[in-house]
C-alpha cells in the first residue's frame, strides 16, 4: 500500500477523480449531486486536487448565473490510472493469498 497516491486514495477525493475520468468535463453542480458530498466538503476537496495538478477548476458564467467546469487534468488522468492498477494489483494478491 505504500505505492498508492495519498492525494486520490482519501475516499471523497476518490469518487471525485473517478466521476471526472468517467467525462471529459463536469461542472460543480453535477458533480455536487454525483458524489453526495456537501458544497463544501466537495470545494475543499477540489481545491486540493487542483492543488496536486490533478484537476482544472474554470470559473465562468452561462448568461448571468456562475459557472464552474471541471475536468482531471493530463496527470491527473494519468494518477487515476495508475492508482487503479495499483489497487487491482494489491486486490489480485490479496485474494490470491486466500
């Protein structure tokens, strides 16, 4: 378990990553609702990934009303996989040791 990215591993962050790699871009709401998290427990956890250069917050507007996009960055995309297969591989050993 020492290989596993800490920044994706935290349970909320992970959804997070793993409902963004599933779409090319989300904006907040979306991912508000998707994820189940709080405004903001979900701000506060975008703002650490975005931290990492995992994730690209754009703030715009559609009309009048504020928009904020998301989308995993390239190495972010990148940190995904790898964590995933990282974790089939530990899950694949664990279960083979059974």
């Amino acid at each position: 378990m020492n290989g596993l990215d800490r920044l994706i591993h935290e349970p909320a962050r992970l959804v997070v990553v793993a409902l963004l790699n599933s779409v090319q871009q989300a904006d907040f709401l979306w991912l508000l609702r998707e994820s189940g998290l709080s405004k903001g427990n979900l701000s506060s956890h975008l703002a650490k990934l975005e931290e990492g250069g995992y994730v690209q917050v754009e703030k715009t507007f559609r009309g009048k009303i504020p928009l904020t996009l998301l989308q995993l960055t390239p190495p972010g995309r990148a940190a995904f996989q790898a964590y995933r297969k990282s974790m089939t591989g530990l899950l694949a050993r664990r279960g083979a040791r059974r």
